[in-house]
C-alpha cells in the first residue's frame, strides 16, 4: 500500500502530465488557428474562402454583455465555475480538459460524434456536464443539426431536446449554444422550459444577446438559472484572455460568485493552465455550476 505522501507525489505528478499536456495541445491548437488564419487572408478579392472544417465552432454574441440583475453572497468564500464551451469535436482537447484536475464544467455539443465518450469519461474524472444546446440565432450562421428553433411547437422541441440529451448522458444543467434569436422570445423558451418540466436540469444562459430572457422564463418555470458573468475570449489576444479572466475573479470577489465562458481556442487552453494559481492568489474557490447554484440557492433560503 502506497504511503499518503506517495499518493500525493502520484497527484500531482498526474496534475502536472495533464497540464503539459494541455499546453501542448494549445501550440498545436495556435500553430492550427493560425494556419488556417493565413489561408483566409491569402484569398484575393472575389474568391470564394476555403471551408475551414476545423475551425472551432464559436457563440455568436456580437458584444459580451453582462447580466442585468447581480446575485450577491455574503459569508462565504467566493466562488468561480468556469464553462467551457463546444466541446466535441476535438476529442484530443476534451481529453486533456478531463486530465486537467480543474473542477471544470464542460459543455458538449450533442452532435459530435464522440459527444457520449466525452461525457462518460468526464463525470467519470468528477468533473460536471452540461448539454451545450443548439439554438436558432440572428443570421445565417447554422448551429447545428436538431437545434431549436422558435417555430417548434412543444412536441417538437420536446423530441430535439431529448434527443440532445440522450447524446450527452449524465448531464445537470445546459447552456445554449449560439440562441441569439431564440433566447430573445418568450413563447419559444417558455416552450423549451415546458419540455424540460421536472428534469431537475440547471439551465445557465449563455447571454448571447443582451435582451435574453432565457433565464428569466426558466426561473418562472421552477428551473434553476443563472446566467453567464463573463467570456473569457470573446476577443482571442492573451491580453485580452489574461484581462477576462482578472475580470471574473474580481466579480467573484466582489459578490461572491461568478460564472465564466470559455471555448476551446489555443490561448484559452494556455490561459487555463495558471487559472488554479491565480484563484487562490485572489481568494476564489473554483467550483462547478452545480456547486455554485447550490451556494447560491442556500443564501438565497436564508
């Protein structure tokens, strides 16, 4: 039988592999990104782009916006829950975020293909799992196979978010994907929110438009809802990721919780690697969604 001190040894030996390996897998992701960067721009005027299949799938907020009403906790340590977005279709990445030891919350496409792996072998680390659940937006962009969209009627929605579901097994909660168009109607989240009666699901509202009232409907329906706090790169510079993430824990320190969004972009993957650091440098706890609702739903009982 190993000694504890050994057992120690062996954790943070193990950390430390999974954070190596995610600044691997973040120059890969850089070198990748910014290959496919310099192929856009090679393009002369007139020409069609080249399709990019392994460009990341991204949000389409156009400006982060905050939420409207501040949850603010007293009495307790602070706390910040980090979701991670679009995780799926690089299975290499997902794997490192399980290895990481960072009490992440991942957020699953349910289209990828590996999405059913991916999230078995995430709650099996302890880390928590979210459906990212794609919704009509403003535009063009497509978000998806079996996204929502505001002219389901219930049977409709109900048969595409079970579907959703059964492609990320052991989910708490969902956050949309994209949703700019549909997180903005009431009807049409009321809908959602009917579908998902009972369910016990934590639903947090990405605020991809900031006149969402996702969370709101949700809360009227008996769900648990929080919103997003902060993306974390939304503009991808590591100034920019390096600010974002100061922003975030100074808002936990403030109120006492916060909540992050994340993609899996190269200096994101890199950002996170001095995250644990920088949380206890600040005083803030890191914590999964279902941690921090539950903190939340106490002060707010006492």
């Amino acid at each position: 039988m190993s000694s504890p001190a050994t057992s120690v040894i062996h954790m943070a030996s193990a950390a430390a592999a999974a954070m190596l390996l995610l600044a691997g897998l973040a120059f890969q992701l850089g070198s990748r990104e910014a290959a496919e960067e310099g192929a856009l721009q090679a393009v002369s005027p007139g020409e069609a782009a080249p399709v990019l299949e392994s460009l990341p799938v991204v949000a389409d907020a156009a400006m982060p916006v905050l939420p409207e009403e501040t949850v603010v906790m007293s009495g307790v340590r602070p706390m910040l829950a980090v979701i991670i977005d679009d995780i799926g279709p690089d299975v290499a990445v997902a794997d490192a975020l399980v290895a990481s030891g960072l009490p992440l919350t991942l957020s699953i496409l349910p289209f990828a293909e590996a999405a059913p792996d991916i999230a078995l072998a995430a709650s099996a680390a302890g880390l928590e799992v979210f459906l990212h659940l794609p919704m009509e937006p403003v535009g063009l962009a497509d978000p998806g196979p079996n996204a929502l969209i505001r002219a389901h009627d219930i049977a409709e929605i109900a048969r595409r978010t079970g579907w959703a579901l059964s492609r990320v097994p052991g989910a708490t909660g969902f956050n949309n994907h994209m949703g700019s168009a549909m997180t903005t109607d009431r009807a049409a989240m009321a809908r959602v929110f009917a579908a998902l009666e009972g369910s016990g699901l934590i639903f947090v509202d990405s605020l991809t438009h900031q006149r969402s009232v996702a969370a709101a409907v949700a809360t009227g329906a008996g769900l648990t809802a929080l919103r997003r706090d902060v993306f974390l790169d939304h503009e991808r510079t590591p100034q920019a990721i390096d600010a974002a993430i100061g922003e975030a824990l100074d808002r936990a320190a403030a109120t006492g919780s916060a909540i992050a969004i994340g993609h899996p972009h190269a200096m994101t993957l890199a950002a996170l690697e001095g995250l644990a650091e920088r949380a206890e440098a600040a005083g803030v706890e890191l914590v999964t969604v279902s941690r921090l609702a539950e903190a939340r739903g106490r002060h707010q009982a006492s």
